[in-house]
C-alpha cells in the first residue's frame, strides 16, 4: 500500500511517515499540494493521501479540489490534517471531497482509527 503525507512542516511529514510506515504503507512525501500533484503523476499507486490544510503555494483544500476534479484520482482516499477546530473548515473540507478529517495535535491512535473507519490500510 502507498500513501502520500502532503505537509509544509518536516517534522510533522516525518511523524505521519512514521505512523504510515507503522501500518505497513510505503510513504512518499510532499511540502505543498501543487508538489503532491507532480508526485502523484509519477506514483498513480498512492491509495491514501494525508493533507495539511495550510500551505504555501497551493493549500490542501486546493489540493483536494483538484484531485477530486481528475478522474484518475477518483479511488484516492484523502484525509485532511487540520489545526483550525472552525466547523467551517471541517465542513469546506469534506464538501470538496475529503473523506475525513484529523485535528492537529493527533495521535498515531487517531490516526489508526480513522483509516479503519475509511476502511483502508491493514
């Protein structure tokens, strides 16, 4: 299984790697949406992506809007890693086609929890 973790912060880049890895996911990385989109052109097997909300260049709900505007995007599952605790984000993210939704600070446990709820990973 791959995913991507979509992220302009290192360190939480190398804490999701680190929990997808834990759950048997190859991992590949990005520090914005427009670089996740390069990426994905290049690995069409990424299942799951893990997107910040905010970013330089190109926010992850942009990121998502995108993806979810190709088709061969279509079985990406996508979960939004999000600070704001607004309802309006939440909701604008999974409006634009986010499947779910982390608040940051999260947990590997939380993280776990929501791709068994999205039934994907092990």
């Amino acid at each position: 299984m791959q995913a991507i973790v979509i992220d302009d912060s290192r360190a939480t880049r190398a804490i999701l790697t680190r929990i997808l890895e834990d759950l048997d996911y190859e991992v590949v990385q990005a520090g914005d949406g427009r670089k996740a989109l390069e990426v994905l052109e290049t690995t069409p097997e990424v299942e799951l992506a893990l997107v910040d909300w905010n970013m330089p260049v190109m926010n992850g709900l942009e990121f998502v809007r995108r993806a979810r505007a190709d088709e061969r995007y279509e079985a990406l599952t996508i979960v939004m890693v999000m600070t704001e605790g607004d309802v309006e984000h939440m909701v604008a993210a999974l409006d634009a086609g986010a499947d779910e939704y982390a608040m940051k600070p999260f947990t590997a446990q939380v993280i776990r929890e929501k791709l068994e709820l999205l039934a994907v990973g092990s």
